[in-house]
C-alpha cells in the first residue's frame, strides 16, 4: 500500500463548477501537508501548505487537512479553465530531512 | 532569476549508455533534490543533498548516482541505462533543510531509454 494514496481521475468539470480533490495517507507522522499544481510539460509549483490540522484559504483555493482520518482535501470555488492541471498532493513528516512523498497526482480539466 | 534550470530538456538513450543529467538553481538554496515521475506514481525521490558535500538516498536510488558539485549544481548520472529508467525527471531546491521550505522545481528532463 502507498504511503499516500490519490485518486488520478482524470476528472472534467465545467466552467465554476466546486472541485474537491482529495488524498488520504497512512503515516501518521506527516505534519506538512502540501499541494502542488502542474500544468502540462512544466515542474510542478507549489500552491499551497497547511501544517497540522486544520483549513487554510486563498483566493478561490481552500486546503483542508483532518489528520484523525488521515484526509487532506483541496477545494477550488468557481473553477476556470486556466485551473486545468495536474494537482498533486505532497506530504513531509521528519523536521529537517525535508522527504516529500507525493501523491499518484489528479488530471483536471475544467471545459469553458 | 532564473530560478532552477535543467539540462538537457530530451534525450533518447539506448541500453547500457550513460548520461549525465544537470540541474542548477540560482536561489542561494541549501537543499537540492532530484525526482522521477512516471505515470500513475506521481514524484518519487531518488537522490538529495541537504547541503553542499552532503548526498543522501531516497525511495528509488538504485542505477543512478549524483554529485552536489557545489551550492548552484546537482548532478545525476545514470551509468548504464535501462528502459525502466524512461521518465521524467525533476532537479528541485530548497532553501534550509532544517524546516519546512518550499521546493522549487526544475522544467523537467524528458528522458527515454530503447
């Protein structure tokens, strides 16, 4: 079983549509919880992190994070088609040794 | 700034050649890392630095090896190449090893071997 675990869809939705992402892990020890985006034949780029538990907000993006049911979730208010990428949650657990373990990454596209 | 450059951007190798991959940041980073991705794994760790002469394995080392040259290069080698080495791959930086940082990713090396 993968240490984190990620649905790769590929999933469409249209225009200002919710989207939901989600992963779920299996090591407790994970206190940095990430989300990357990347868009097709680029490097990944971070798009927002969360420690411990809890929600963080940014602009049309909000990160969730329930560590007692080892569940992150990434939700993305009124999509647009310039939101179509690979989301790919990340995970770090040891201060310092800086190891992400990265999720299998979820396809989006969002149609105008 | 640049940010962190890779090169080359392709290569096409065939079994048993060897290869170089070069990654640079201009960040002033401590930390350098380097990734493969390969469809349905998402990114896998293969090699880090966590500071200059420093190198340490990740989850996938085996048939590669790096050298952290000096603060702006990491380098990954690939000896004798195998087909189950096509994919992908990521040169990333971070700034302190001692906490949390984000990482800073290359534009990837598309990398195929016959």
């Amino acid at each position: 079983q993968k240490e984190v675990e990620q649905d790769p869809g590929p999933l469409s939705v249209p225009e200002g549509a919710i989207v939901s992402l989600n992963c779920t892990y299996s090591n407790s020890a994970f206190q940095y919880f990430m989300w990357y985006r990347q868009y097709s034949r680029k490097g990944p780029e971070l798009l927002m992190y969360t420690y411990s538990s809890g929600n963080k907000e940014d602009g049309r993006f909000t990160a969730q994070v329930d560590k007692s049911s080892k569940y992150i979730s990434l939700f993305i208010r009124d999509s647009q088609p310039s939101d179509s990428a690979t989301y790919l949650c990340a995970m770090e657990g040891i201060q310092g040794a800086q190891k992400l373990v990265f999720g299998q990454g979820t396809r989006l596209t969002i149609n105008p | 700034n640049a940010g962190v450059t890779q090169t080359p951007k392709f290569q096409v190798l065939k079994t048993g050649q060897s290869m170089t991959l070069q990654c640079a940041q201009d960040m002033n980073h401590n930390s350098m890392y380097w990734y493969r991705q390969d469809p349905g794994m998402g990114l896998r760790l293969i090699y880090y630095s966590a500071s200059e002469g420093t190198t340490d394995k990740g989850e996938v080392p085996n048939g590669y090896n790096v050298s952290r040259l000096n603060k702006r290069e990491f380098s990954l080698r690939l000896e004798s190449a195998a087909p189950s080495q096509t994919s992908v791959y990521f040169c990333a930086s971070s700034e302190d090893p001692s906490e949390y940082n984000e990482q800073f990713f290359g534009p990837g090396t598309r990398l195929t071997v016959l």
